[in-house]
C-alpha cells in the first residue's frame, strides 16, 4: 500500500457516532460543547455522525428507553458510539444493547445525581443507573479533574479509562470599563436550581441600598417552576427595575452583554467546569462565583471571589464589597485579564478528545 493509499486508509477509519438528546443547538454549556466538539474533531479528520436522541432524558419514559435501546442496538457495527451523560445516565443496560462491537465512550459533563432539585430517591436512582451504564464505556471522557476525581471515588471508573478534555475558550474583545456609574451585574446561565439563580436574588436583595443593576441571561423555558419562582422573588423584592431576566439570547447579544458588564456573578450550586466562568474570564471580568464542583477548576486564583455554595451571607458579603469598591473590582479584572490568554484551547481538548476515541477504535 502507498503512503498515500496508507494515510487515506486511517482516515477512512476514523468514524464515531455521536448520540445527543435533544436539540444540539439548545443555549447551555453542555450542547455548546457538544457542538463545538463535533466541529473541532472533523476539523482533525474525524467522520462524526450525530445521532439525535429524545429530548425526554434524562427522564425518558418506558417507551422511549426502550426505542432508544432499539435504535442504538441498530447503529453500525465496528464504530465507537459517544453517548452523552444527559442521556447515558438514564441508560444502565446501554452495553447489553450496544453490544460488543460498538465501543461506547461515554462524555460526562456532570453526575446527574449532583443535579440541585431532586429528591434523594431520584438521586440515588439515577447514581445507580450511571454508574451501571459507565461500568460498560471503554472510554470515559470528562470535563474537569473534579468529575474524574468523583467518577472514580464514587462510581467505580478506573482513572485509567478516564480521558480530562476540558471546554475550550474562543479570545474575546477585553473592554476598558468605566469604574463610576452604576455597575453592571452579568450572570449567565439556563433558569435551573443547579445554577443559584435564586441565591443571587436573595442576596441582592439584601444591598438594595446600593446601586447596582443585574441581567441573568440563560433559557428561562427548560423550568418553568423555577422560572416563576424566580419572578416572584424579584417582584417580591421590590427588584423588577433593577433585574433583568433576558432569556436565551444569540451569540452576539450574548457578546454585548459580556463588554456591557462590570462584574460576573453565578451562585451555582455545582458545575462540572463551568463555561460560563471562562467566558467572563476570557472577557476580562472579575468574578464572583461558588467552591461548587469544578469551578475553582475553571476560575484563575486572584480573578475571582469564591464563597461556599449556598451561602447566601457570605455571597452578599462578597458582592456588597465589590460593588463598594471599584478598585477591587479593578484589580480582579486585571488578574482575569492576565488570566485571558491562559485559558484552554478548543484545538487541545479535541486532540484529546480524538486520542480517547482512536483508544476506543482500536
């Protein structure tokens, strides 16, 4: 065989199957990565073919688990199959159907069992369940050294079968922000429990004597509950003049918002990474966020005020001495600034997202 027959022949072999429940383009952190991991990995040669799976996970009904096992049991043979944690926790006897001529690679972007909003029972359910369904991925690819540290102290996956290819950052315009005015509060992410939406209300409206304003972007149609009790809370504050809830937006409004801020501000109660921190750092914002999860991960010592996750008091600490102080919010905002241009890159995750997928070809 030619060199060039040879070389046309890897490529040739280099096919996965990505399986996503749900709408690929949703606004969230996770289908983002997603997106941009199909992108990136085709960019490097790689034939990916989405497979759409039903938006109903990860609480699909009998009837859905049951043609989802029939259509993944229906996929080509000799191909690695990705099956993304939202719906691959939902899918313990995955392997059983997959077969072994479908490597599964499973991507975890956070324990469904760490969602916030769930009872115990339908925690533990669903921890049972992963961990059934990661006990037959060959390869297990995370978003953070904190979700492998977790997948191997609690769900019994071998650190050697786990690959760490964390989100990407794109470079982005860093503003010069004018210290006097009222400040402007950005925070980011879809109207869940899991994202402290209703920390920071709690806590702003405990500095109402203080100017400020605050728009929350992120989808506020994925929860409807949470989404009401969010307007209740800031009617019942007094703070419908003051906070925003822009719902989803499209990338470049999304842009706007990050240049228009003065101070990021996210109460998650835990993130698997936590995109939306590096994509305030990226903008040269200083930060107030969370210890949850893998944030510290995410967020550059000295670019950021971290508190205990719900804890609404020492958030409010936090927020009413930035918002006092313009020089320390300076100062974080330079080290985020700095911090900028160290920030992972699309291009490595994907290489080591293809070297887990190879592993599993093979």
């Amino acid at each position: 065989m030619s060199r060039a027959a040879g070389t046309r022949h890897r490529l040739a072999e280099r096919r996965a199957i990505f399986a996503i429940p749900g709408d690929l383009d949703a606004p969230t952190g996770g289908y983002a990565y997603d997106r941009r991991m199909i992108s990136e990995l085709r960019r490097l040669g790689w034939d990916i073919r989405h497979v759409m799976l039903s938006g109903q996970f990860p609480m699909p009904d009998a009837a859905i688990m049951a043609s989802t096992y029939s259509a993944l049991a229906q996929l080509p043979e000799g191909i690695p199959v990705i099956v993304d944690g939202l719906a691959l926790g939902a899918l313990p006897d995955i392997g059983r159907h997959l077969g072994s001529n479908r490597p599964l690679v499973a991507l975890v972007h956070h324990p469904l069992a760490r969602e916030s909003g769930i009872t115990t029972a339908r925690a533990e359910a669903l921890r049972a369940s992963e961990r059934a369904a990661l006990a037959d991925a060959c390869r297990v690819i995370v978003t953070s050294r904190a979700t492998a540290a977790v997948l191997s102290a609690e769900y019994g996956v071998p650190q050697a079968r786990i690959t760490v290819a964390v989100p990407g950052t794109d470079p982005a315009p860093l503003v010069a922000r004018d210290r006097a005015g009222v400040p402007n509060l950005l925070s980011v992410g879809t109207l869940v429990p899991r994202k402290g939406h209703d920390l920071l209300i709690a806590a702003l409206a405990m500095l109402r004597d203080l100017p400020w304003r605050l728009a929350i972007v992120g989808d506020s149609t994925r929860d409807p509950s949470t989404t009401a009790a969010l307007r209740h809370a800031i009617a019942k504050g007094g703070l419908d003049e003051r906070i925003e809830l822009a719902g989803a937006v499209p990338p470049s409004d999304l842009q706007q918002h990050y240049m228009a801020a003065d101070l990021f501000v996210l109460a998650s109660r835990y993130e698997g990474y936590g995109m939306a921190y590096a994509e305030a750092i990226a903008h040269g914002l200083p930060i107030i966020g969370t210890t949850a999860g893998a944030i510290p991960e995410a967020v550059p010592e000295g670019a950021a005020c971290l508190v205990p996750p719900e804890d609404v008091p020492a958030l409010t600490a936090a927020l009413h001495r930035l918002l006092s102080d313009p020089t320390a919010r300076h100062g974080l905002a330079q080290a985020a600034r700095q911090a900028a241009s160290r920030l992972p890159q699309w291009q490595d995750s994907a290489a080591l997202f293809a070297t887990a997928l190879a592993s599993a070809q093979a």
